[in-house]
C-alpha cells in the first residue's frame, strides 16, 4: 500500500490567516543536570495547517469538530487538478472536472501547490480558492467533503458566503492540504481530527492510500 502524508508538518515559521494566533512551540523542560526529561508546550489557533472546519466556525448552533462521525472523514476521495492560470474555482470548472458523479469527497489541488506557498515564509492572499457559487454547486451534487491546498476554502478578498453555504448544508471542509506531490486521480482519505469538545475547528494528520 503506497501512503502520502498530505497534512502540513506544524511549526512556528508557517503561514497563518492574517493577526491569527498561529502556532507558537516552546520548551517547558530540557534535559541537564536539573532535569532528567524533555517536555514541551503547543500554544495553537486551532485553524492552523491542516484542519477541518465544522459547521459550528460559521453557523451559531452548528455542530463541533468532535460530533462529526468518522466514516465522513475516511473514505473514497477524488483529487482534482488545476493549472496555475486558475484563479478562483467557479460552478463551471468544477463541472468539467467532476465527471463521476459518484465521488462525494473532493480535494482541490490548485495552483497554490504549483507556487508552492506552503514554503513561504509569510500569508500570501492571492491564494486560489472556491467561490460561493461553486460553494453552492457542491451542495447541489451532495458532496459531502470538499478540501484545499492552503489556507481558506474562499479567497482572501471575499465575503464569507462561501464557508456560509457549505457549513449550513453540513459539508465538512479540509484546510490547509500538502498535495504537491499528489497525482490528480483517486484515493482513499484518512483524515482523522484531535477529540476536542466544544470547538469548531480542529488540527488532522491526513493520508492518501492507494
């Protein structure tokens, strides 16, 4: 079985949305003569690197990131790819690309991974991104998963109706995605999310299989 890490290794160089808190590591204990053991802390916005988003980020009463059931978060998914000329991701595009309708988890990858954003050393907010129509277009054909490589599912500039529509009608969003060395094609997702109670948004270490 061939295995890809597609989750963003945490450190504190990463980048993170605009005045978030990001991640910050530092040393509570070190080994030397006072002390026989190595323990550190992690301080983190819990929507940095790879995360999910349950309805609860942009919906009052929706639900947190531990009431969402595994099963949605292992399974067949389709990696679609796009060429760096692609800006925003519209109805239009998606419906090109997503010929077997079957397919109910998505992950975009998107011209983010060709500039390689991730390794840079700053927020960069000309990401690509989906607009909220296309927002509307996965709702309509019930996918029940959609993920990306960066940041944010909506671009930088945009309201938040994108993440409105897709955390109103439950669909469940993967941020911040590694798919550089990802063929588009299909896989089977292993994502599986920290149990935290009460939060709505959560770090994942997430796996492609083939």
């Amino acid at each position: 079985m061939n295995i890809i890490d597609i989750s963003i290794p945490l450190n504190s160089k990463l980048p993170t949305w605009p005045d978030g808190y990001g991640l910050k590591i530092s040393k509570l204990l070190e080994i030397n003569e006072n002390s026989e053991v190595n323990v550190s802390r992690l301080d983190l916005d819990v929507h940095c690197g790879t995360h999910i988003d349950s309805p609860l980020h942009f919906v009052k009463d929706g639900k947190t990131t531990n009431e969402i059931n595994l099963d949605r978060l292992i399974g067949e998914v389709l990696v679609v790819e796009f060429g760096e000329e692609i800006s925003i991701i519209t109805p239009e595009i998606l419906e090109a690309k997503l010929i077997d309708k079957n397919v109910k988890r998505i992950l975009l990858k998107t011209s983010n991974s060709h500039k390689k954003l991730w390794d840079l050393d700053r927020f960069d907010k000309d990401f690509c991104a989906i607009s909220s129509e296309a927002a509307n277009w996965l709702y309509e054909n019930n996918i029940d998963l959609i993920g990306i490589d960066y940041c944010s599912i909506q671009k930088f500039y945009d309201t938040n109706d994108t993440h409105k529509i897709l955390q109103k009608n439950n669909i469940i969003i993967l941020e911040g995605l590694d798919l550089r060395n990802v063929q588009e094609g299909l896989y089977n997702l292993i994502c599986l999310p920290l149990s935290v109670e009460g939060i709505e948004g959560v770090p994942v270490r997430a796996i492609l299989t083939r």
